[in-house]
C-alpha cells in the first residue's frame, strides 16, 4: 500500500480518526476500489495498534466501504452501477423534503456557494467540484431545520463521493448542474415550495442518470483494460 496514510498519535477517540482517515481515502480514491486492506498494515502505516484498526474496519464494513477478502483482510468494496442508482433515489427523497422545509423559512442560500460553485465547474481540480456540489445541498439540509435530514444524507454523501470522485477524473460535471442549484436557491428564496421540491427531485434524477452512466462506462473501461 502506498504511504498516504499520516500517523496518528494515542487519543480516547483514535478509533474515530483512524476510521476517518480509511473513510476519506476510500472516498478520494487513494484507497481504490478492490484495494486489498489487512490489519497489520494499516497500523503499521497509522503507528497504532490492531485494536483501533479493526474497530475502524467494522464500521466500515457495516456501512457497505469494505467487504470481506478471501483469504486473510478485506477489501475496499468496488462500485456499483445499481446501488449508485438507489443512493440517488434516497438522496433525491431527503432533498426534496430540505429543499420544501427550506422554501417554507424562505431561506437565501448564499450567492459565494453558487459563485464558488460555478468557479469549480469550470477548473479541473475534482475535489473542489465534489466539495462545491456538497457544500450546496448541506446549505439546504441546514436550512430546512430538521437535523435529522443532514444525519440521515451524510452516509449517503460518502458512498457519492467515491462515485463523483472516480466519474470527474475521466468526464466533466454536467454544464447544467449550477444553473439548476441556482434555480433551487430561487425557488426556495421565493418560498416557492413545491417548486424548490420538483425542481430538486429532478435535478438529482438527472444527476443520478448522468452519473450511473458514466460510472457504467468508467467501469466497463477498467474491465477492458483488466
């Protein structure tokens, strides 16, 4: 395994940091579908024991990041065409509902998110896209009240990371994509509720129909390759 793992000092919440630290190479890619992981080597990599390490592995198994190796280990769990396709029902289920409570308190998201936004789309740095696109919808789960929204949507923002991560290295975000958001802000500033929610629900329809097929292709092009 490459050394991109940072070593971490003995605290009470080291099983956490060290399940964060799995969580966002996963998430970004340096820890790359199909990657095998074995408990010796990540702390050896960490400067921890194989305590908190296996600790961090469960969690990560339970939450569908990692799945069983044969042998010895496990590995980090590949991509998946169809669940991509369930996560963006869900995620356009809990956006719809933000994006209606938001419109309800006639929220005004912040121009700099769409500004800052639209400035990522136009560069090549994936992780600023990615990180534009979520800091868009949190605004959204913030402003709809309901903590439990953002709760529930967090798990599926990490599994979408991975995706948006590997789908943008190879294709572009969608040209469209921040003129719907800003749409959505509009919408909901207006306190234009059931627009804010249509325009929501169709905006993640369209995004998980872009991305499933580019994730299809991305996919298909590493099988060619294999």
């Amino acid at each position: 395994m490459p050394a991109y793992l940072l070593k971490l000092e003995t605290t009470p919440d080291l099983v956490d940091r060290v399940h964060r630290s799995l969580l966002d190479a996963i998430s970004d890619g340096s820890l790359a579908p199909g990657a095998r992981l074995t408990q010796e080597e990540i702390a050896a990599q960490l400067h921890v024991s194989r305590q908190p390490v296996l600790q961090a592995l469960r969690q990560l198994k339970k939450d569908g990041f990692v799945t069983d190796a044969p042998g010895r280990g496990v590995l980090v769990a590949p991509l998946d065409v169809e669940f991509t396709r369930k996560l963006y029902q869900v995620r356009g289920a809990l956006d719809a509902l933000a994006a209606r409570l938001a419109a309800q308190l006639r929220y005004r998201i912040d121009a700099k998110i769409i500004e800052q936004g639209r400035k990522a789309a136009r560069g090549r740095n994936v992780q600023a896209m990615i990180d534009a696109d979520l800091a868009f919808h949190q605004a959204i789960y913030a402003a709809s009240g309901n903590p439990l929204i953002e709760q529930s949507a967090q798990l599926h923002w990490r599994h979408l990371r991975r995706v948006m991560g590997a789908v943008l290295q190879m294709a572009r975000q969608r040209e469209t994509v921040w003129d719907e958001h800003e749409a959505i802000a509009r919408a909901i500033a207006a306190g234009d509720a059931d627009k804010a929610a249509r325009l929501i629900e169709e905006h993640s329809a369209n995004a998980g129909e872009n991305l499933t097929a580019q994730l299809g292709q991305v996919l298909k092009t590493q099988g060619d390759k294999a």
